[in-house]
C-alpha cells in the first residue's frame, strides 16, 4: 500500500499556475486541506492529525 500519490505538474500549465512555488504540496483527499512547502514536523504532525 502506498500513503500517498505523487502527481507531477511539469507537463499542466493549470497545475504549474496553482502550485508553482508551493511544491511540494500535500493534499488531503479526505477534506482536500492543503500544506505548502516549506513545512517543518509539528506543521506536518498536525495536518495530518486534523
């Protein structure tokens, strides 16, 4: 089982546009929350208790 799935923005000006500078950015399927880079451990550990 995998945690999660990359997705690569370099071939979607739409995704470039969104994301850009955030990269990497996880995102939350369950509620689509987002942390931006850059994000230390406790930013981490509570988004992903959230």
């Amino acid at each position: 089982m995998q945690d999660f799935d990359p997705l690569w923005i370099d071939d979607d000006l739409g995704l470039q546009a969104r994301y850009g500078d955030r990269i990497p950015v996880l995102r939350r399927e369950d509620t689509g929350a987002e942390l931006d880079w850059p994000f230390g451990v406790d930013a981490l550990r509570d988004f992903l208790r959230a």
